[in-house]
C-alpha cells in the first residue's frame, strides 16, 4: 500500500482525520498510520470470519485503530482556551478547527 497515492481506506481516513484534529504531532507519521490500517483491518478480517456482526467487527477494528489515542493535549489545549477566552472566541470561529 502507497499512502502518498490517496489511500482511500475507511479505517485510514478514519485515522487520518482523528490525527488531523486532535493529533497533529501524529499526522504526518505514515509508517504509524499504516500499522494502524494494517492491524485494524486484520481484526476486521479476523472477527468476520470468526462469525461476528458488522457492528461487532467495526468496534474491534475501530477498538484497535484508535488505541491509546483517547487523550489529547492538543484537545485540551483548546478546550481550555475556548473557556477561558470565551468572550473574544465568540465571535470569531478558530479556523484551525473546520
């Protein structure tokens, strides 16, 4: 797989746009991103042929594609500014955050 040929996977555009809001730091690491794809798709894989329901085989594979990504310091970061500033924030909308 070529990541710098638009992968248009559902786990690594999944993945990408986690990074792209709350992990910029990881955004760019494609050697991380394509782990990520790799052994979320396998779990996919290997819970349906185990016999398990899409819904099931998406939360294994989504369980293993967002691991240890729950918390973000830019996330944070951001929050803590929004509440502290929320009067100047108000009336202007971040343009970092689409």
């Amino acid at each position: 797989m070529n990541l710098a040929a638009k992968d248009l996977s559902y786990f690594t555009l999944r993945l990408q746009e986690l990074l792209r809001i709350s992990f910029p730091e990881l955004s760019g690491d494609v050697i991380f991103i394509r782990r990520r794809y790799q052994f979320a798709l396998n779990a996919y894989e290997g819970a349906f042929m185990a016999g398990n329901r899409i819904e099931q085989c998406n939360e294994i594979a989504e369980y293993i594609l967002f691991e240890n990504l729950h918390f973000s310091k830019f996330d944070i970061v951001f929050k803590v500014v929004c509440n502290e500033f929320y009067t100047i924030m108000a009336d202007e909308t971040p343009a970092f955050r689409n």
